[in-house]
C-alpha cells in the first residue's frame, strides 16, 4: 500500500461542501492507500504565523488555538503599536516562503506538524477544490504552491486532484496575478497526475500551457449518491435540536420546496444592496407558491439570516449535519445558488439548479457538465431584471417534469467516471 499525504483536506472547517467533497475524497483514497500524513485546510495562512520570538504570543496562541483569529488580531495590534514586528512565512515572494519553511520548520510547531506529515510519504494528494485561481491576494493558494515545493524537494510524488484552475474575477493588478500563474504552472508540472474537475478548467490549462497533461474527472462529490439514500427528513428533529428549534423554527420536507443560498462573491459586495436584492427575491419567489428555504452552507452566507426574518420565510444555518444539509438540498424542487458543492448536493437528487456568479467560471463550468443547454449565472446584488428572469426560469424548470429525470442520469454518469478514474490512479 502506498503511503499518503493528504494536503487542504476541508473537513474541519465551516463549509458543507468542502467538508464533504474532502471526506468522499479522502474515502476513496483509503480504499487503495494508507493516509499517512493529513494537512488540514485551517493551518493556511493565519495559523502559520511565526510567533516563536515571542513567548507571550506563543501562550496567547496555545490557550486560544482554536480561535487563531484572535491570536492574528492581537499579533496586528502590537505591530501597529509598534510592540513587534511581524514575521509570516507566507507571502508573495514563493522563494522567501521557502527559505521561511525550511528556517522555522524545527522551531515552530505548525511548520514542524506540516514536515511530520510528510515525513513517511510516498505520494502527496493535493485536495485542490476551488483553491487555484490566479488572483495574487490568495495567500491560500500560496500555501498550497509551498507545500507542493517542499514535497517536490523531499522527491515525493504529487497528485493534484478534485480541482480546478481560474483566472482571477478582478482585472486588478494584472501583473502580480500573471505572476502568480506562471508559479502555478511551475509548480503544476512538478505533479505526476492532474484532475481536473470539470471542462472550462482543462480548457484554460490547455491555452496557457499546452505541454501539461490532465484529465476531467468530476468532483469526488458525484461519488455522494448512496450516502444520501440513507437520510430520510421526515423528521424534523434530525435537522435542528431543540434549542436551534427555538431559533429557527421546524420544517416540513414533505411537500416541495425551493432553497436559496448565497455565492462565494459575497464577501466583496455591499452588505446592504445584497440583503435588500435577496430580499427581493424571495418576495418575487413567493408569487410561485411553494415554501422558500434560506440555506447557509458556509459562514460567508450568514447574510440570509437577516433575508429571512425581513421575508418571514425558514432558514437553515450551517451548523447543520453535512449530510442531512445535502439531502435537503437534493430533495428541493429547485436550487438557486452561486456556490459550487451545494448545487452538486442538490444535482445527486436530481434538483434543476439557477446559478449566481461566484468568484471563477466554476458555476457555468458545473452546468456545462450536467449538460445544461444554455449557460447562464447572474450578477450580484440582483438587479430588477435579473430577479424577474430567475422567477420566470424558476417556473419552466419546476413545471418540467422530465428535467429532474435527466440530471438524475447525468450525475449517474459523472458517479461512475469519478468512483472509476480516481480509484484508477491509486491502483495503478
């Protein structure tokens, strides 16, 4: 059995569907390998500040690791104060990051967990997800380009998997992103095998680097059909406890409804024209007749709290089970997002899926693999027309009665190619 190292495995994180593309990955990995070594996405960035020069930061961030934003937040007060100077190893200099591994990695005990996990490895997976978009503010990004470095100096074997490649949704700063490309396809070439995880992504490695081989391999999610067959809501008490209950009401699933959830956009909009275009939304939405469910699948879409006590419509916050958040999503008769796992988890039931743009080409890049005959996302915060549209395509793609049908055979297929050629490269 090969030895292997998983790197930005997502299940600890606040996000359904990082947390579930990374467990059905990490499944098919152990049905061939032994993990030897595990680096979990929440090391990147902000937990690998270097505080070894200063003990009393040292013992703030022991006694509050489970909340390193609060340990950042007090390192930065005392920079400005001009207390101390900041020392992080990840930054836009590639080579410097580096040099800052290999300088600290015996004396900070972030760096020393990352170089244990690769200690006994054979081959490195890279979880890729969405991580891989040419924007030079991805600190992120420039985690997984390091880690990559350093596996590639430790000659192990590196497979970059369940990804995609991007380029970045802002025209800012051209030359720091093209920048940043050019280290992404450096290091793209140092691995053995590339999974991409769907068309539009081997389409732009393709035209920036024609010599770099790879495959489209839908996302290892697809492989999620059979976990879902063994959820039932018909309870409502398996979604939320009690004390949620009081929060946020019980639920019906037994009549059909529609869900909405936000976009990884969001982040970067304003607050306010966002809230007041969903609201919007809804109450055009309410013209359908059918019950309308806020879904917030990560943090970032804890905005439709606020939608939904102003719409007087249910919302589901994201501390809900993972697998029961899929199931509600996969049985709506409609789904309305801009994020990329969810609309996954709501195609495994055959839910036709409206999309908002996100922060790559990912949402158009899922409806041309589930075959949708025009690919359409619309821009945030909602305009007029934009709302009317939605309504309307909501309509056709509920009263279409066959369309479920057709997802449903579609996803079949994408299941099988994925089960297949990711199993495939580890029986190899």
């Amino acid at each position: 059995m090969k030895n292997v190292c998983v790197l930005s495995d997502n299940r600890t994180g606040w996000n359904w569907g990082a947390r579930a593309t990374s467990i059905a990955l990490i499944e098919l990995i152990k049905q061939h390998c032994n993990i030897c070594g595990i680096i979990y996405n929440d090391l990147k960035l902000s937990n690998v500040v270097l505080y070894h020069k200063f003990p009393f930061i040292k013992i703030y961030f022991f006694v509050n690791r489970t909340d390193s934003k609060k340990a950042v937040l007090l390192e930065k007060c005392l920079f400005h104060l001009k207390l101390l100077k900041r020392v992080f190893w990840i930054g836009d200099d590639h080579k410097k990051n580096i040099q800052m591994y290999y300088k600290y990695n015996v004396k900070n005990r972030l760096l020393e967990f990352i170089d244990n996990q690769l200690e006994n490895a054979d081959c490195l997976v890279v979880n890729g997800e969405g991580d891989m978009i040419f924007s030079y503010e991805r600190y992120t990004l420039r985690f997984l380009l390091t880690i990559m470095e350093i596996a590639h100096k430790k000659k192990i074997d590196i497979l970059f998997l369940n990804s995609m490649v991007s380029e970045s949704p802002s025209n800012d700063n051209r030359e720091k992103n093209g920048a940043l490309k050019e280290l992404c396809i450096k290091i793209l070439r140092y691995c053995s095998v590339i999974q991409l995880r769907e068309n539009m992504s081997g389409q732009l490695l393709s035209r920036v680097a024609p010599d770099i081989l790879y495959d489209i391999v839908p996302d290892a999610l697809f492989t999620w059909g059979k976990e879902l067959s063994t959820v039932s809501l018909k309870n409502s008490n398996i979604v939320l406890n009690h004390e949620m209950e009081k929060l946020y009401g019980q639920y019906d699933f037994s009549m059909p409804y529609i869900c909405i959830s936000g976009s990884s956009l969001i982040s970067t909009l304003d607050r306010i024209e966002v809230v007041n275009s969903f609201i919007k939304l809804v109450e055009a939405l309410k013209k359908l007749k059918y019950p309308i469910y806020l879904i917030a699948p990560c943090t970032g879409d804890s905005f439709l709290k606020e939608v939904a006590l102003e719409s007087n419509v249910k919302y589901i916050p994201v501390n809900v089970s993972v697998l029961i958040g899929a199931k509600i999503l996969a049985n709506s008769i409609l789904y309305i997002s801009g994020r990329y796992h969810p609309s996954i988890m709501a195609s495994l039931g055959g839910t036709p899926i409206i999309c908002f743009t996100s922060n790559s080409h990912k949402m158009l890049g899922l409806q041309q693999l589930l075959q949708y005959e025009k690919l359409t996302h619309y821009e945030l915060p909602l305009s007029d027309t934009s709302i009317s549209e939605i309504v309307y395509k909501s309509a056709i793609y509920i009263q279409d009665k066959d369309m479920r049908t057709r997802i449903g055979r579609r996803v079949q297929k994408l299941n099988v190619c994925a089960y297949e050629k990711i199993n495939k490269i580890f029986i190899d």
